[in-house]
C-alpha cells in the first residue's frame, strides 16, 4: 500500500487540548472506586447506575465511566486495536509522588515507570483493564533535544524511590518489595 502524499497543512491551534475520557467499564461502582477513593478524582453527577463523571478541581468532568454497551463484560483483549492508554497529567512531580503513594496505599501494582526527558510516568491498569498514564511534564526548557534542534524523547529508569522523597516529609512511604511496583 503506497503512502499518501503528505499535504501542506497549517498546524492546528496551538490553544486546541485533549478533553475528557470516556471509558466502558464493566462494573459502575468498582471504576467509581478506582478514580474516586484511589486516584482521588471528585464524583461530579451520577446518571443512575449506568455513567458517572469525575473531575479534578470542580470541572464539569474529566473522566466519564459508562456502562452502556459493556456492563460485566471483559476487559479488552491484547493484540486489538484500541486505546493503549490515557494520560492524566499532573501537575508536578509531589502531586505525582501522591499518586504513587495512593497507589501504593490501595495495593495497585505498576506495569512500568519511565523519565521520558520531556515528561516522569507511571503505567498501570484500572480495574477495567485499561491502560492508564500518570504523568508530571518537565518544565520545556530542559526538553531533550538533538543538535539540530528536533526533539529527542527518550524511555529510561524512573527511581520511584527518589520520587517518593518528593512527599513532605510528614508522609514516609515504603516501596513495596514486590516486583509489580
């Protein structure tokens, strides 16, 4: 199959953003569970018990869970096309360090841990079986580059330990000794 042509188009808006998720979920008050009571997310409006929206800071909603066309079903299968993940960004690295140590409270296990040089992440699953990111974006100006001036992202280490001394020092936390994390 040939590659199309690349057009010459204007960039979009640099104002433009990604908006909301809105995720199936399989069990309502399980996902309500995960976001809300773990990841910390406040419980905007509930349609029954088949959608809920939560949000960060009073906004309308970030995330909406539903159960319209997947209540009890299972989680999405590999090797499917799909959404690979979502993202919620953090603010910085101390509220990404919270996050690490309400995962860590709750018992969820990471999938992965990576500095990008543009961005400090941790991977893991909602109950779900989805694919979730939780990030801090490092300031612009110390973005990896190239010599020509092209960005140059990369996947290495993220110490979670160094992470987790970003808490105030009122809240020691302990890795746990399993593999998972």
């Amino acid at each position: 199959m040939a590659t199309p042509e690349k057009k010459s188009v204007p960039p979009i808006d640099p104002q433009v953003r990604m908006g909301h998720v809105n995720l199936k979920v399989a069990d309502l008050e399980r996902a309500i569970g995960f976001y809300r009571d773990v990841l910390g997310f406040e419980l905007m409006q509930r349609m029954g018990d088949q959608a809920a929206f939560l949000s960060a800071g009073g906004y309308h909603h970030h995330i909406a869970l539903n159960t319209w066309e997947s209540l009890g079903g299972p989680p999405p299968s590999f090797g499917t096309t799909g959404l690979y993940h979502h993202a919620i960004v953090y603010p910085s690295r101390p509220a990404l360090a919270d996050a690490l140590r309400r995962l860590i409270a709750a018992g969820i296990g990471l999938e992965g841990a990576a500095d990008h040089g543009v961005s400090q992440s941790l991977y893991l699953r909602d109950p779900d079986g989805n694919g979730v990111e939780l990030y801090c974006d490092r300031p612009r100006e110390t973005w990896p580059h190239t010599p020509d001036g092209r960005l140059a992202m990369y996947t290495r280490h993220l110490d979670l330990r160094a992470l987790l001394g970003d808490l105030p020092a009122a809240e020691p936390v302990e890795l746990p000794t399993t593999k998972d994390l």
